[in-house]
C-alpha cells in the first residue's frame, strides 16, 4: 500500500519537475520578478504556522510556548506573502512595451477584485443551499465542509501557482500570472482558517496585522536599487518561520514523533536556521553594514566541516531516541552559526548567487515543513522554490563562467588596487572625453548602443540614461540597450532598474541578439559596465574573466565610458576595452556625466 510519505516524494519530485520546465522558460528579462515571485509564493509556510498559532495546547505543559512559536511564524510568513506579492507586482508593473504606456491602463486590480468577490458571493450562495436544515452556519461549515473544502482549496492553489510562474514566461502574461498565484495564496490561506485543529483566531489575527503592516510597507517603499536586500531579508523570514513551526512540533510531541516525521523535522530546523542566519548576512553585506569583502581565516573550511558534521550527528542521535532532550536545542543553535559561517567568507558581490541558492533551501525547509505536517501543498511549493532558487543560482554562475564551488569557497574578486594599477600601467594610455565633446559625437550618431552596468545602479542613474534615450530617439536616432544576463548585481537587475524609468522592454536586447549590431553602432555608451565588456574574456586565458561571453562593445565605431576612475569592477581585473585606440573615458558619476551631456546636447541646438 502507498504510505502518505511515498505519495508525499511523488509530489516533491513532480513539482519539482514540472517547476524546472517552466522556470527554464521564464526571459532572463524577468529574472529579478522571478526571484521575488518564488520568494512571495514559498509564504506558503503561512498555512503551517496558522495551524500551529491557532491550536489547542491546554494539554501541553507550557505550551503558550508554542502559541508563541506560531504567532512570530505567522507573523514572519504574512510579511512575506503581502510584500513579496506587492513588489513583485510593483516591478512587473514596469515591464511595458511603448504601445502599452501609450495606451490607457486598464484597471486589472478592480477586475480582479470583481472575480474575487463574485467567487466569494457563490462559494457562499452554494454552502447555504447546501445547508441541513436547522443547522447553525458556523457547526456546518466547521463539522461538515472544512476538511473537504481543505483539500480542495489546497489543489486549486497549487495549480494557481503554477499557473502564475507559467506566467513569467513573459512580460504580457506575468502580472495576471502574478494575481492568479495571489489568488492562490488567499485560497490556500481562506481554507486554512478553516483547519479542523485551529480553535483560536486571537494570535493569528495578531501575526496577520503585524506582518501586514511590515510586509506592507516593505513591498511599497522599498527602492529598486534594494531589491536584492529585501529578496535576503524575505528568504531569512521565511526560513525562520519553518525552523519556528518544526520547533514548536518538536517541543508539543517532546520528540515523541515517529522516525520519519522526526527525520524530516530535523531536516526543517537545520535548513531553517541556517537559512535564516546566512540571508540575514547577505543582507547585510548587500546593505553595507557588513564589510563586503570576503572573511575569512585559517583553518575556517575545516572548522566549518566539524560543525556541520556535529549537527548532523544530532540529528542522527535526536531520530535515534526519539525523546525529549536539550540537545534538539543545541542543534538549532548550532545550524544558525552555520549559516553566519557559511556565508561571511563570501564577498558582497557574489551575493546573489548566495540568494538564489538560500531560496532554494528555503524551499527545502518548506517541503520539509509539509512533510513533518503531510501538507501537500507546502510540499508542492517548496519543491517549485527549490527548484526555482537552484535553477537561477547555476544560470548566474554559467553566465560568469565559474562554479558554483568557486563562488562559494573562493573569495573571488579580492584583487588588491595596486595589482590592477600595475596591470593598468603596463597597457598604456587611456584617451579622456568631457561632455561638450561627447555632446558633439552624438550630434551626429545615427546609432548608438547603450551598455548598461553595475555603475549605473550605483549612481541611480537609470532615469537620467531612459531621458538620453529618448531624446536620441526623437532626434531619428536608432538607440537600443544591450543587456548583459549578469550586468549588476542580480539577475535581470538592469532590466528592472531600466523598466522602472520607463524605457520599452523592447528596446532592451539579450547579448546573442545585439553583439550582431556592435559593428554597425557609430557610439556605444558604456554607463558603469566594466567586467561584462572586458576583451580579455575572449582574448586573455590567464584572466579571472576568461570564458565569459561578453558584450562586443570593442567593435563599436566609437566607446564612450563613464565611469569615475580607472577602478576595476567586480571581478577586480582591469579593462583592456580602456585601451582601445576608439575608446574615449568620460570620468565622473554616471548620473551627473548624462545629466552634463544631455544639457551640452541641448545647447548644440
Ligand atoms: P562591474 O564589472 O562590477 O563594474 C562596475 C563599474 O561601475 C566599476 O568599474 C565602477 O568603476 C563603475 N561605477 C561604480 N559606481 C559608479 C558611479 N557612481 N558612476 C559611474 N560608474 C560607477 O559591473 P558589470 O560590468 O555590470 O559586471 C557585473 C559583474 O558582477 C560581473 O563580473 C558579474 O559576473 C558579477 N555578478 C553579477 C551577478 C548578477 O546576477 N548580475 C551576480 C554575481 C556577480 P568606478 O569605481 O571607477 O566608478
């Protein structure tokens, strides 16, 4: 016969699976809404937490404790649920073509709003007609309808929130994709509520207010420029919330849970923790309140490694026993120092592959949460954000050309100033530009290719680079952006911030789609991108780069770049593209260096 845990791997490998195909088919434009998108629908441990805040614990020593677990998990899943789904639409809400902003928008919140509100009016409108006679609403609905309507709500959610990453597969579809997944969540979350064990709504009320307000705040307020910080921030959230409710599990039953249960509990609490613990470091190196370069110290990987493996010799003891013992305790705490372990050696700049990878455990501790708890759902969502994490973090680390092993244990991009000063000496020299010149050069382009970098997010300067292109295209001039997939510092990170100040995403083109047309550009305009069109990646074999596709920008007529020094990007190597006999460097902030030629532009008229 299938056991409950079987039926349960079937689901993770499926959804595991079927998250692969559609995720392998989401644009690398929207790579970014892809992250926040999982990172919002693995909120999905709401529904464990709401169990475990609104349960009977009056036969339970102390077991206010697990209330009190429940109700910081609520908390910390319904500030991922409303601000994940809020700034997932906020940027998808950018993502336009001109011949949409040109249209008049329609009110897709007010349709959608309609369509909940009419599917409300006939659930309710069908449980009336259903109603025994002389039954109380509330005895029917609590006795009758909510372990059948459980599972149902739990099904359609699941297929909403395949449906809703089935819609990032492009822009036109991914924000009706977005509602049905919001749609899921407010199913999966309705039907919850309606759990045979919640016998209390005081604390869930609580933690739903809370996480509102700060969920709330957070998808509304937070700059694009932080998207990958609050991606961290959310990921530690929820991570926490699923080592919360294994924890609370763990001291309701005092370890006496059957060895798989168990097994898959521990396997929440150490993912949790140490999630939680490593994104709270990658937020806060992304933040700069951390030091951006990589900690580290000797003998760190061995000591890493006997720390791991102490933990997990616990958990063997902890399934072994079976019993209530302090050492689950030590366990939890240990995991945490992990995760600050696991992440500290790892610089600043190669944080987003350190985020993909800690959504997908994050993912991992979800699925685990279903399994300890036997909801599918959880399990399906878990699997999806696993996969989803996994998947982002190897595409980032293909388009750099490096492993994932070397991003996680080789404190890349620690190339001291003075090696590149030297390396940049023996090249020769660089030609300088200022504005009124570039000014000049423009006036008579009649193409230019715009390439955009991790600079121009650091100078904020994408407004001023959307109002350049603009005016070029007035003026008759064929502008388009070339799009590097690991420009930034996240992936699509250019796309978003470009979508933001409004230009048309069909302006902005794919490497393998505008390399092409380099030859043909009278100027490419380099704002703030250094690795990403650096020749030694094709050229140069002892280069940290070598390998790289990279943007063409060499056989561009002419290269401008702005850039304030001749400081090396992330990958800490100089630019041979500098020393290019066509390669003119405008010194200067982006921003002020756009804003000084847009205004020399002007002037020439
Ligand atoms: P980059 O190589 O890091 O270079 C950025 C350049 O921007 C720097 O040389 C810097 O020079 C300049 N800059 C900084 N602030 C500026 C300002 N205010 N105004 C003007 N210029 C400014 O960036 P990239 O070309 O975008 O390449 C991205 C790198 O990040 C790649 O090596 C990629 O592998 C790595 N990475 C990307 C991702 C991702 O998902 N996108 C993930 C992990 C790693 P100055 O200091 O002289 O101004």
């Amino acid at each position: 016969m299938t056991t409950e845990l079987e039926i349960g791997l079937y689901i993770f490998m499926l959804a595991g699976f079927l998250g692969y195909h559609i995720i392998t088919r989401v644009p690398p434009l929207l790579h970014t809404p892809l992250m926040s998108a999982t990172n919002a629908i693995a909120a999905i441990s709401l529904v464990g937490s709401l169990v475990v805040a609104g349960s009977d614990y009056s036969n339970v020593p102390n077991g206010w404790v697990c209330t009190m677990l429940g109700l910081i998990a609520v908390t910390c899943s319904a500030t991922n649920a409303v601000g994940g789904f809020l700034i997932t639409d906020r940027m998808l809400r950018m993502f336009r073509t001109a011949g949409d902003r040109a249209a008049k928008r329609r009110p897709v919140e007010l349709q959608a709003f309609g369509a909940v509100l009419a599917i409300v009016a006939v659930v309710t409108a069908i449980l009336y007609a259903t109603r025994p006679a002389g039954m109380a609403m509330g005895e029917y609905l609590h006795e009758h309808v909510a372990p059948e309507a459980l599972r149902y709500c739990y099904i359609v959610s699941a297929a909403l929130f395949v449906l809703g990453l089935k819609g990032l597969s492009s822009p036109r579809t991914a924000r009706s994709g977005m509602g049905l997944a919001a749609f899921g969540m407010f199913v999966a979350v309705v039907g919850t509520l309606f759990h045979p064990h919640i016998v209390t709504y005081r604390w869930i009320i609580l933690g739903f207010a809370i996480g509102t307000v700060v969920g709330g705040t957070m998808g509304l307020s937070i700059p694009m420029t932080a998207v990958p910080q609050r991606t961290a921030i959310s990921h530690s959230l929820g991570a926490l919330s699923a080592c919360l409710v294994g924890v609370s599990e763990y001291f309701r039953y005092q370890g006496g849970i059957d060895r798989v249960t168990l097994t898959a509990l521990d396997f929440e609490v150490i993912i949790g923790a140490l999630t939680f613990t490593g994104s709270l470091i990658a937020a806060a190196k992304l933040q700069e309140l951390l030091p951006g370069r990589p900690i580290t110290y000797r003998g760190q990987n061995v000591f890493s490694m006997a720390l791991l493996s102490v933990i997990l010799v616990s958990a063997v003891y902890l399934v072994l026993t079976q019993a209530a013992t302090p050492f689950f305790y030590v366990m939890v705490a240990l995991s945490m120092v992990f995760g600050l372990l696991l992440v500290i050696p790892i610089g600043a700049a190669d944080m987003p592959v350190v985020i993909a990878l800690l959504n997908s455990y994050g993912g991992l501790a979800d699925a685990a949460m279903g399994f300890v708890l036997m909801n599918k759902i959880q399990i399906i969502t878990g699997s999806l954000d696993g996969t989803s994490g996994f998947l982002l973090s190897l595409l980032m680390c293909r388009a750099m050309n490096r492993s994932a092993m070397n991003v996680l244990f080789g404190a890349f991009g620690s190339v001291s100033e003075d090696e590149a000063r030297a390396a940049a000496e023996a090249k020769g020299t660089v030609r300088n530009i200022t504005a009124e010149e570039t000014a000049v050069l423009f006036d008579t382009a009649r193409s230019v290719i715009v390439v955009p970098g991790y600079g121009m997010a650091v100078a904020q300067a994408q407004h001023a680079v959307a109002e350049l292109g603009s005016i070029l295209h007035e003026r008759g001039v064929d502008a388009k952006y070339a799009i590097h997939p690991v420009a930034g510092r996240m992936p699509g990170h250019m796309n978003v911030l470009l979508a933001e100040a409004n230009v048309p995403y069909e302006q902005l083109c794919e490497m393998e789609q505008i390399n092409p047309y380099f030859p043909e550009a009278d100027i490419a305009l380099v704002v703030g991108a250094n690795d990403v069109t650096n020749p030694a990646a094709k050229t140069n074999k002892s280069s940290p780069l070598y390998g790289m596709p990279i943007l063409e920008v060499a056989r561009a007529k002419s290269i401008i770049v702005l850039k304030r020094s001749m400081r090396p990007g992330f990958a800490g190597v100089d630019n041979d593209l500098y020393y290019n006999e066509n390669c003119m460097m405008l010194f200067g902030d982006a921003k002020d260096s756009i804003t000084k030629l847009i205004s020399e532009m002007k002037s020439l008229l």
